[in-house]
C-alpha cells in the first residue's frame, strides 16, 4: 500500500509541487539558524539555489539557447556580407558592364529609391539572393547531418557528408571574405570627381608646359614643378584610398571568419546539447526504476525532476503495467 502511495505521489504534479515547497521551506528554516540579517538569508539561499549540484541539462541551457538565437543571426549575417561579392560578378559578367559603375548604381538607389525596380539592378540582385541561399541552406543542412550522424552513430564522421559540409563552409567563408573586400573596394573607391579634377589640372599643365617649352629656363622650371606637385597630389590621393582600403579588407574578412566559425560551433553546440541532454534522462530513468520498482527505492538523484519513461508496455521484471487514474503504475 505505502508502495503505491510513492508511486503515485511521484507522478502526480501537485504533490510534488508540495514537496518542493516544503524543501524550500526546510531550507529557509536552516538559514534562519544561523544567519540572522535578512538580507543575507536572501542571498544565501539564492546561492544555495544557483550553486547545488544540477543537471547537465540545466547548466548548459544558458549556452544552448543562445546556440539557437544566434545561429540565424550569423547565417544572415554571413548571408550579407558575401553579398557585394556575389552582386558584382553578376553585374560584370551578366550585364557586361565596369566595376566602377556599381557606386554609381547604388548612389542612384540612394538618391531616388525607384531605381531598385531598374533592370540593371533586378537581375544580379535576385541571381546573388538565389546563389547565396543556396550556400547558407546547404552549409545549415549538411552540418546539422553530419553532427546528427555524429552523435547518433556513436562519434562516427561520414567522409563524404564530411567533405560536402567542408566545401559548402569554405564556399560560406570565401564568399564573405571576399565579399567584405568587394564593398571596401567599391564603397572606398577613389572620389571619380576628384581624380579627374587632379588630371585635369595635370593636363592643362602640361599644355602650358609644352607652350612655354621655346622660353627660358626658369618658365619651363616652373611648368615642371607644379606638374610634379600635381602628381603627388595624385599619388597621395590613390595611396591613401588604397591603404584604407587594405584596412578595412582586412577587418571585414576577419569579422566574417568569425561569423563562420561561430555558425559551425553554434551549430555542435545545439547537437552535442540534444544528445546529452537526452543520454542524461534516460539515465535518470533507468536510475529511478531500474530493479527498484518491487521495494519503492527509485534513486532519483537530488533535486532531480525525473519522469519515467517506460521501454515496453511491460515492466523491467516482465509483469503488464496498469493504469491507475490514467497514470502507469
């Protein structure tokens, strides 16, 4: 009779709630032994609760879930930053048209935005939406089934799975690094108005040069320097654009490696979670109603919230499980 009583204590909600309102009121009264302010009370059993054994699953929750908010986060991310990349090779072999025009492109966008309904941007936008979510899905896909088969398999790697999920992560990262260089390059292009205005006063200088070419020497001097002044002037400009450039390349494509790495290891992070996890409560089931079932001693680890999870519609020593309340016993 105490038997079932325990068993069905066990599985009943409310009594359980009790219990764990009356550990909580047993472990307030030991507190209250020795620790006399209030507030420090609140914090020792705040401690009590944060720091006693628990679970695997209940530790690494935290790591899971944000494994699972940010593994989207990243893949759009990774998404958008190989996207230059993707758009100005469109741009350039499809609508055979310079590189130097994509600024203006998007400076027109920016100015008038009707202008994204232009054909010369249509057409390599939706081919780089096409290609680029072709790469994110099926880096997604084929690392969740490897790390599936994985876990799953006993810690066994399917080479082939392995290499496909190898080239669809390298094609992600190369497209975004690369990518990254691509809007540096064009964002942080020289300034076209201002280049031209440079050679324009280079050529002009040399047209007074070669006019002034029969007159003294000072004259011709003169000419020369400020056309050597003007080249610096050029040199610099060109010189600088492409040392930021080199800059930002660099810190784009570092930032996106990052993005991949992290896609990768947010993505084991939420399987090895899963398989443990799930290693985890079929251990506690087999601790609390393996053999122990005829004495009423389950063995549930403290603190635990096991529930038990029957293998058959029979039990471990062969007899047919009822239902009392709808509840096996």
């Amino acid at each position: 009779m105490n038997q079932f009583k325990d068993k069905t204590k066990s599985r009943n909600p409310q009594i359980n709630t009790q219990n764990q309102m009356k550990t909580s009121g047993h472990l307030l009264e030991l507190v209250r032994a020795y620790v006399d302010d209030e507030k420090v009370r609140a914090d020792v059993v705040e401690a009590y609760n944060e720091k006693k054994p628990k679970s695997y699953a209940q530790v690494f929750n935290g790591l899971f879930r944000f494994s699972k908010l940010t593994l989207f986060a990243f893949h759009s991310l990774s998404f958008l930053i190989a996207t230059p990349l993707v758009f100005s090779l469109a741009y350039q072999f499809i609508l055979r048209k310079d590189q130097g025009e994509i600024k203006i492109l998007f400076d027109n966008i920016l100015q008038d935005s009707s202008n994204i309904f232009d054909l010369s941007f249509m057409i390599p936008a939706t081919i780089t939406v096409m290609i680029l979510f072709l790469l994110e899905y099926g880096q997604h896909t084929t690392l969740n089934s490897l790390f599936n088969i994985f876990f799953q398999w006993g810690k066994k790697v399917v080479p082939g799975l392995a290499l496909l999920a190898l080239l669809f992560s390298a094609a992600s990262v190369s497209t975004s690094g690369f990518g990254a260089r691509e809007f540096i390059h064009v964002s942080k292009a020289v300034d076209p108005l201002a280049l031209g205005n440079i050679d324009s006063q280079i050529n002009q200088a040399l047209d007074l040069r070669n006019q002034h070419s029969d007159r003294s020497n000072s004259i011709v001097r003169k000419r020369d320097s400020e056309i050597e002044y003007l080249r610096q002037q050029r040199a610099e400009l060109i010189g600088e654009t492409k040392k930021s450039m080199a800059d930002y390349a660099m810190i784009m494509m570092c930032i996106s490696l990052f993005f991949e790495i992290m896609i990768i290891a947010n993505t084991y992070n939420i399987h090895n979670y899963q398989y443990k996890s799930a290693k985890e409560t079929e251990m506690i089931n087999d601790l609390a109603y393996s053999g122990n079932t005829s004495s009423g001693n389950y063995n549930i680890p403290m603190g635990s919230k096991a529930a038990y999870i029957p293998r058959s519609d029979k039990d471990l020593n062969g007899h047919k499980l009822g239902k009392i309340n709808g509840h096996p016993v």
